[in-house]
C-alpha cells in the first residue's frame, strides 16, 4: 500500500467514526449552534460573496462538506454538489438534504476524480482539508481542472494553532498557502486571517474542570448565534493578543 492510500484510509477511518451515528437531530445542531462549524462558514460565506458573479446562479462544490454547514447554506439558487472521503459523513448529507428538499449531488474523492471531464464548477470550496491530504498539490490541481476558466477557488486553512493536530500533515502560513496556489495555476484575490476566539475557548477547555467545561459548551452555542461582524468586534477589544486561527484565501483559476 502506498503511501497516499494509506493516509487516506487513516483518515477515512478517523471521520467515519467522527460522523457514524449521526441522527437527524444532532446533524441539525451542527448546523443551528456549533461554534466550531459556523465561524467557519460564516467567513467562508462571507469571502465567496466577493465573487462577482455570486448574486448569480453558480454551481458550487464544497470539497470535504463534514458536517455540510458550509453546503447547505449557500443560497439556494446555486447548484450544490459535495465531496467527503467519509461514508458516514455522505449519509448524513443525503439525509440534510432530504429534509431540506434542496437538491444536490454527493461524490467520494474517487468518484469525483474518475467522474467526466465536462464536470466542472463557477466556485469550490475546500475548508480545513488541504493539512490533512498527503498530496495538496495534487488536489490543487484536481481543483484547477474541475473549474470553469475564470472560477474561483475557497480555501480556509487553520494557522497558529494551539494544539498539535496529529491528524495535520502540513502547516501553512498566508506566504504558503500563497506560493502554493500561485504554483498551481491560482492568482490569490484575497486573503483573511481571522477567528482568535476559537484558540481561546480551546485554552480555556484544556485549562478548565468539568463544570467550567459546561460553561464553555453553554458559551459557545452562545456565540454560534452571533453575526461575524459582532465576533470580531468583540474579539478586536478582548483578544488582541490571541493570534487568527483561520486563514481564508479567495483565489482565480488563470
């Protein structure tokens, strides 16, 4: 087994059991009070929206969807389609989308790869997915081919972190994750570095006991419900000496 297959099974495995067992209820929580899920959308959205043609209909790909927060809030008149390496994660979605009745069409890595050469997208996304493949430049070029001339490409990328992931191959900064995509065919349009507060609430869970634990979990379905111009005013008066966590790049194909 080589080594890029051996990764993917590793990966695979720790994200079926991630997503397995998922009722309908708890897929609806992500998406209604995880904090963890939407400061990511929310400024994934907020970037896409930048695109000029996003008022239009565009067919969208959210490459690694998880828990689908970023795919099924993208305005409905986009044609969704998603990609996850899990099989747990893609019964889930087909079940948001059932009671959503939003269509939308759902591929593994391979069936995406193998699928037609005419199948490309106006907008992919890929949020928190390029430091766990073994081959980023790999997929940057899958991504290069599967859009339209002129579309764009969303990255979000996690910096500064205050844990070491195991499940991180690769770290990247702004300077990076810039090189890379310019290497790939990309011209980077925007880049956003944002979210300290994710950092803290991670400190203080490692730092806290159980009830302040509680507290926490109470905080952070709290701040799931805020817009994200409200979190960053909060975190630009409270946390300016924590660094960003995400870093979010808007890029065209050229």
């Amino acid at each position: 087994m080589d080594a890029h297959a051996s990764a993917e099974g590793i990966n695979r495995a720790f994200y079926d059991k991630a997503y397995g067992a998922s009722t309908l209820l708890q897929i609806l929580v992500k998406h209604c009070v995880s904090y963890d899920q939407l400061s990511k959308t929310r400024r994934n959205l907020r970037l896409a929206r930048l695109i000029p043609d996003f008022s239009t209909a565009l067919s969208v790909l959210d490459y690694g969807f998880g828990h689908g927060t970023l795919l099924f809030r993208m305005p409905p008149r986009h044609r969704v389609s998603g990609v996850e390496l899990s099989e747990a994660a893609l019964q889930n979605a087909a079940k948001l989308a059932g009671f959503l009745r939003r269509p939308t069409t759902l591929h593994s890595p391979d069936g995406l790869e193998s699928a037609p050469a005419d199948l490309v997208f106006d907008l992919i996304c890929c949020s928190h997915v390029l430091e766990h493949v073994p081959d980023d430049v790999r997929l940057l070029r899958q991504f290069h081919a599967r859009l339209r001339p002129r579309g764009h490409l969303l990255i979000n990328l996690p910096i500064n972190e205050v844990w070491d992931d195991p499940n991180h191959v690769r770290r990247y900064s702004a300077e990076t994750a810039a090189r890379a995509l310019e290497a790939n065919g990309f011209r980077v349009e925007q880049i956003v570095e944002a979210d300290a507060l994710s950092g803290w609430l991670l400190l203080r869970d490692q730092q806290s006991r159980a009830p302040a634990r509680y507290a926490l979990r109470a905080m952070r379905m709290m701040l799931a419900l805020l817009p994200v111009v409200v979190l960053d005013r909060l975190e630009s008066i409270l946390l300016q000496q924590h660094e960003p966590q995400q870093l979010l790049i808007l890029a065209q194909k050229v």
